[in-house]
C-alpha cells in the first residue's frame, strides 16, 4: 500500500521512518516545508508540494498533526485528491467528536477513516513499540494492518469512529494524574537530600514505579525537560477529557488540577517543555517553605 505521512513533529518524523523501513513509506508533506525536505532526501521519498498532491499519489494518509482544528483542516484539503478506496489513518490526539466529523467528511467520497492515537512517548514512535487505540470500520482497521504494524506493538479496534480516541482520553487523564504524582514524589525525595539517580533505579522496579517514574524522574533530577510531550499539548488532551466528561454533567478532579498547573506552566513560558516540567511547581513548594523558613527569623518569629 503507498502511503503518505502527513506532520513530521516529535512523533510524525519517528513513525515515517517506520514506514520506510517497512517499505510502505511513498512520499512526505509537512507544514514547515524543510522538515519534509530533509526527511525525503533522508530517505529517499517524495516530498509533494501540498497535502493534496501528496493525497493523489499515495493509496494510504497517514497523519499525526496537533489538535483538533488542524485534523480537520488537513482532511478537507486532502478529501478532494484522495482516490477512491482509499484509507486515512489520523494518528493525532483529538477529540472523539472531531474524528466522527473527519470520518463523515471522507466517507461520500469513499475513503475510510480511522482514528488511531497512539501512546508510547517519542521512545515509542521510533522504535515502532507505540500502543495504537482505533476506531472506525473492522474492514478498514483490517486493510491497515500492514501500516499500524510497522508504528506499534499493542493494536487494538475499539469499536466505531471516535472510541480510539476515547480510549486515548481515557489514557491522557492516568497520564495526568500519574506525572503529577511522580514530580510530587520526587521534590519530597530531593528534599530529604536523598540520591536521586539510585532511587530511580531502585522505585522504578517497585510496586509504586511507572513509565513516566523511569523515563521521565532522571529529566526532573537533571533539571532540563526536552519535548517530548509538551506541556501544550497535554493540557489539549485535557480539554477534550474535560469536554467529554462534562456531557456526563462530571468534572474530573485529577483534570482539573492538571490544567490548573498546566496553563501556569504556559503562563511561565515552558508550554513546549515536556509535561515532566511539572517538577517546577513542585519542587517551588518546597523552595518557598525554605525560604519562609530562612525568613521568619528577621520577622520577629
Ligand atoms: P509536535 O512535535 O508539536 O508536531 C506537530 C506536527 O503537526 C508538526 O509537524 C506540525 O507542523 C504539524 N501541524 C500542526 N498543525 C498543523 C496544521 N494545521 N496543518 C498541517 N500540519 C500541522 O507534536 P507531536 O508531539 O509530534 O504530537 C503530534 C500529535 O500526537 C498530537 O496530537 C499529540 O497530542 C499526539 N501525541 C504526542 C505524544 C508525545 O509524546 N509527543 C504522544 C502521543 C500522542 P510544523 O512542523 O509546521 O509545526
């Protein structure tokens, strides 16, 4: 099947080259048209001049673009140029709403859609390893087989258009909760001037360890968190389950947290950090009880 890759981000670039190594990859378009550039010439493919040139060329849509509103906008340029038959698989994190429209948007002109967000971290996507959540027809998921074999390990078809990202959601707010527990946990441990590097090693083979305490504990040690997954987009993922649980008249606790935490990352300037950025906020409770501490002497206290 030649396939087309649409978003060549911190995931999207990973995944092409998947592609390619399974022989499937055909040709590249991205917003920022160097990235797509420099990825052709890396791999030999080609490298259209719009979305809709790259739709006439290829069989298969693979994307993987920021939120909402972008899906959308890619579908309806590639929608007229994409040929009968053929299939687009959106592995972005948007609402379930939106792919239920991109899926509607496709199918008069015979095209199927599935909604495939994937968990796994950058690590995931480029060594192929993601977790794939999809949705939309069994006979569409079954001709994608080929194409989400090379992305992913753990592929499941959750039922019609919109239950992938359903599923997906229902990650996002276990990854909210889970990140903002690992920051906390290890601002305490630097506080009680434990070594950190030898209490990742060992908590991360305990019962309270996570891929987010493996992977992402040593970026809060080092104080530097490369995206990754950006805070910005975290907190859209948040959004969307905040959304979805509103409909159940339901405000989600750990989501609300998040997102408080979250825009005063973005209001800091660390909105492109990596979500273990988080860390910040709660190392700062413990910097400013000392230095409440090393001030209350001059109050007289
Ligand atoms: P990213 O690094 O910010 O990349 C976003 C990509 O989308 C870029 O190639 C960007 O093009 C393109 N794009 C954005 N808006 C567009 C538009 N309107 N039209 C065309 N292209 C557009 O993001 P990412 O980390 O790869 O994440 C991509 C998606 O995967 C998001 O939905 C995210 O929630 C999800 N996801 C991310 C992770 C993670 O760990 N990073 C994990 C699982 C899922 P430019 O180069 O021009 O900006």
């Amino acid at each position: 099947m030649r396939t087309g890759f649409i978003g060549l981000g911190a995931m999207g670039a990973h995944m092409a080259r998947n592609l390619h190594k399974a022989g499937l990859l055909a040709a590249v378009w991205n917003r920022t048209a160097a990235k797509a550039k420099a990825l052709a010439r890396e791999l030999g493919c080609r490298a259209p001049d719009s979305p809709a040139d790259l739709a006439r060329e290829v069989d298969a849509v693979v994307m993987c673009v920021s939120a909402d509103g972008d899906v959308l906008e890619v579908v309806e340029k590639i929608a007229p140029a994409l040929k009968n038959g053929a299939l687009v698989i959106d592995c972005s994190t948007v609402s379930a709403e939106t792919a239920r429209r991109a899926a509607q948007m496709l199918a008069p002109r015979g095209v199927q859609f599935l909604d495939s967000p994937v968990s796994g971290g950058v690590e995931g996507a480029r060594d192929g390893t993601l977790a794939i959540m999809v949705g939309g027809e069994e006979e569409a998921f079954e001709r994608a087989q080929p194409i989400l074999k090379a992305l992913g390990r753990t592929i499941t078809h959750f039922g019609p258009s919109g239950s992938g990202q359903a599923a997906k959601a229902t990650n996002q707010i276990m990854c909210a909760g889970i990140i903002e527990t690992v920051a906390e946990a290890m601002a305490f441990a630097r506080a009680q001037g434990l070594p950190l590097d030898k209490l990742v090693d060992t908590l991360g083979k305990g019962a309270g360890s996570s891929w987010y305490f493996v992977h992402r504990a040593p970026y809060m040690i080092r104080g530097s968190y490369p995206a990754g997954f950006r805070v910005r987009l975290h907190a859209k993922d948040l959004g969307i389950c905040r959304d979805m649980a509103a409909r159940f008249g339901v405000s989600l606790p750990v989501v609300e947290r998040m997102l408080d935490e979250y825009a005063k990352l973005i209001d800091q300037g660390y909105g492109d950090e990596d979500i273990s950025a988080t860390f910040r906020l709660k190392a700062e409770l413990f910097e400013r009880a000392a230095g409440r501490d090393e001030a209350a002497p001059a109050r007289g206290k």
